[in-house]
C-alpha cells in the first residue's frame, strides 16, 4: 500500500464535480495508488445529495465527526430530506458565493469538504488528495481547511497560477488566518482584493496543528513549474504535468490562435513541457493527459517521472460519481467506435477550452440550453462604482451580461458548466418547465480509444484500470 514516503505511481485524477467522488476515491487508495476526491462545487453537492435522502447515511456519520461544535445542525435542518425530493420538485439551491464569505457559507463548505475527505480515508491507510481549480477563488481556503480537518494527504490544483497556496497550507495546518488574492477585473491602480480565513473565529479553543497536506500544482508549462518552485510563498512538493489531451478544461494554446477544421484550438511545440527541465526541478513529477496505458506509464517513467495521472478510465468506471446511464451509453458507444470528443473553445464561461464528449445515445444532450447562471462557481468577480465587488458570467442571459459590463461577444457560445456538471453526476436541477438540466460529460481524447481496454466487457472496475495500467510496469 503506498504511504506518504512512497510516492504513488498512479493519481487517480480529480475530475468535475463529484465524478471523483469518495467512492472512487477510496477504491484507488485500497489499491495502493493516490485517491482523489473533487472539491469543485462540493459544497453544492452535499446538500443536493441529503436532499436526496442521504442513502447509507454516509454523508451523516461524516458529519458527526465534523470537529467544529455546531456546525452540522443547522444543515441538516435546512437541506436533509430522509424520504428524498418528491418527483420533479427542484432542489432547494444554495445562495451565491459573495466576496467577502459569510460565516455560514465557509462553514457549509468546510463541513463538504470535510465529509468527501474523511468517507475517502476512512477504514484504511492509503493516501487521499483534493482536487481544486484555482479559478475558483473564494472558496478555495474554506476547502483547504475542512480537507485537511480531515487530514487530507495531497492537494492538487489546476486551472490558474496556485502561487499562494503552499503558504495558506502553512498557516492553515497551524489554525492560523491565511488569505489569497483575489482576481477583480477592473480594480483601480494599486487596489487588490484578499479572501481571508481565520480558522479562530470557528473555534472556542484552538485545537492542535493538522498535518500540513502536500502540495501538487497542475500545470501545462516548464515556465510555470519554475515559477512556482522558486516564487511560491511556501514548499511545493511535486507537479502534474497536464497535457492538452487531457479532459476538462485544458490551457489556452501559446501564440496566436489557431482552429482546425471542427473549430478546435490547435495545439503545437510551444504547448509542449519538456520533461528533462521539469526533471532538473528537483521535485516529482506526474504525466497527464493521454497518459491512460500501461505503455504510457513506461514512457513517464523513462523520462524521470514518478508516475502518471489518469483522469477518463477512472471516470468511467464503477465507481465514479458519472450518471450510471451516461456511463452506460458513453462506454456502449466507444465500443461500437461512435464516441467523439471536441474541444470546444466556447463552452466553458472561463475562457478556457473545454473537452466535451459527444455519443450515439446522448447526442442531444449538448444541444440548446437555457442561459442561466444561479450556480455562480465561474462567475468573475469585477469592481464596481463605490468599491463594491460583482460578479458576471459569459453563461448568464446576455442582457445581464452587457448591463454588467461585459462584452456581448464573450457569450457567444458559452453553456452553464456549473448546472451542466450537476447533471452529469444525477444531480441535475428541475426547471420550472419540469424538465430537468442536461449534461455535458467531459473526457480525454483517449475516450475514443477505450474500446480496446474494454474488449467485451460492459463495464469495469477502479481496480481493472489500476491492474490494467501497472501489471507491465516491473
């Protein structure tokens, strides 16, 4: 079983919201390999699933070991349902982070991140990682400290530049106050903003220092990785190193933009990490994005590296948090070689390209959408007359948008990835209409080759991939 001192030679990758769930998460550890749990909108899914009747009473016997006095009750009271929704009645949604976080919305997400940790850790040894995106900015230090309440072992984080992370872990394994900045558009010459925690305020008695987690920034450049080793505000303890064939968002190609002949961004050498100066670093280091293959691992090693990060076998195997019947249909589909994945450079409200996978059986599922934002997870936070901080979205109603500011041509194209990413996981909203919120599943290009690994079977398991992945390793 891999422990801290033994670096594992797979992560399980933490993609979207809750299809890195605990379950998954767990059964990666078991095997001796780097469980990963998502803390992306967490906060929403716990109580979409208590809502949901809190089936197994998992999430409550998490809860009662939350160690902050009494901050379960309150959420229970509000959102937990033990017969579950009625049909068709929609969820009960939270209220939309705003900048500075009130008590209450810190305390629900500390308790969500707490709850997906210690179900992931619990009955065994093996080592637990949380998965953030850096773009989301305001909840990120309420996470950090309700993961590592549950002494969380790695925090991974992509999607942005995650230098003041390792500092905020610092001072958090200490109950110490920690803050980041915060990224306003439009601020005044030499104004900035600060999300701020102060563990103290939650405590009557300061409780003993926590295990201060490791620290893996996912990154897609060798500029990148030598910033953070030499300028981050506290230690970096490895990297993902992510390439553009990886699910979910990828980083935006270097240099001038270019489009292939289904209007994907192209990607060439300049978008290529060169491993042997990532080696120089010092740290370890993990390979992503296509990385899904026994052949692949070999690579990785050869080149110095620790392991590999897989993100899509895991995403569609048992135990992920993916809709069984977008499983189903997705791996039904590849194997009859009728699975796509685009990369789309409009979808997601960040501006980032966006791998979304397109199948036989869901085809419309991507189709038209309402425009909507009343998530708000991507939503940019900008300045405001009299000092005051908002919040726009390229996905909210285009009316909206420009009356905030923003540009009309930024909304072209854009989808709700927030509620789209709740229905992938069967927690999709119900709209006054009745009809429920459709998904959009997203993949690594090498979904399209997952009828090899499959043969004829339907289904396969967290250990089928990790057996798959490093029975040729020796």
């Amino acid at each position: 079983m891999a422990t801290l001192e033994a670096l594992p030679l797979i992560i399980q990758g933490g993609m979207g919201a809750a299809v890195s769930n605990w379950v998954l998460a767990k059964a990666t550890a078991l095997r001796g390999q780097l469980g990963v749990v998502s803390g992306t909108g967490i906060d929403t899914v716990l109580v979409r699933r208590l809502q949901d009747g809190d089936a197994g009473g998992h999430l409550r016997r998490a809860m009662a070991r939350f160690p902050i006095p009494g901050a379960v009750g309150e959420i229970l009271q509000k959102y937990f349902l033990p017969n579950g929704r009625p049909g068709g009645t929609p969820y009960k949604a939270l209220p939309l982070h705003q900048a500075p976080m009130g008590r209450p919305r810190q305390l629900l997400t500390m308790v969500a991140n707490f709850v997906e940790v210690h179900l992931a850790k619990e009955g065994h040894a093996g080592p637990i990682g949380l998965n953030l995106l850096a773009k989301i900015q305001l909840p990120t230090l309420a996470s950090l400290y309700g993961a590592m309440l549950a002494r969380v072992d790695y925090v991974l984080m992509g999607a942005g530049i995650p230098r003041e992370i390792p500092g905020a872990l610092d001072r958090l394994a200490g109950h110490e106050p920690a803050a980041i900045k915060l990224d306003v558009e439009g601020l005044p010459p030499g104004a900035s903003a600060r999300v701020e925690l102060d563990p103290r305020e939650f405590w009557t008695e300061t409780p003993p220092r926590l295990p201060r987690p490791r620290f893996l920034p996912i990154i897609a450049s060798n500029l990148l990785a030598t910033m953070l080793t030499r300028k981050a505000n506290g230690r970096v303890d490895g990297f993902v190193i992510e390439g553009p064939t990886a699910g979910g968002h990828n980083a935006p190609p270097r240099g001038e933009a270019r489009f292939n002949e289904r209007g994907e961004p192209t990607y060439g050498e300049r978008d290529e990490v060169d491993l042997a100066k990532i080696r120089e670093l010092g740290l370890p280091f993990w390979v992503a994005g296509g990385a899904g293959s026994p052949a692949a691992l070999r690579k990785a090693l050869a080149a110095g590296a620790a392991g590999i990060q897989v993100g899509t076998l895991f995403a569609f195997c048992e135990e992920s948090g993916l809709k069984a019947e977008y499983k189903r249909e997705v791996l039904a589909s590849a194997r009859r070689g009728t699975v796509d994945v685009l990369t789309d450079a409009r979808a997601s409200p960040t501006g980032y390209p966006f791998k979304v996978v397109r199948w036989a059986d869901g085809a419309s599922a991507d189709g038209p959408r309402a425009r909507v934002c009343d998530m708000g997870y991507l939503r940019t936070p900008f300045h405001q007359e009299g000092g005051r901080i908002g919040f726009r979205c390229p996905s909210e109603p285009v009316e909206q948008y420009v009356a905030k500011g923003g540009a009309v041509e930024d909304t072209v194209g854009r989808r709700c990835l927030c509620n789209a990413l709740m229905a992938n996981v069967g927690h999709a909203q119900v709209r006054s209409s009745g009809t429920a919120e459709p998904p959009i599943l997203t993949a690594g290009d090498d979904l399209k080759g997952i009828g090899s690994f499959l043969g004829d079977r339907e289904s396969y398991t967290a250990a089928d991939v990790i057996e798959y992945l490093t029975r040729e390793a020796a």
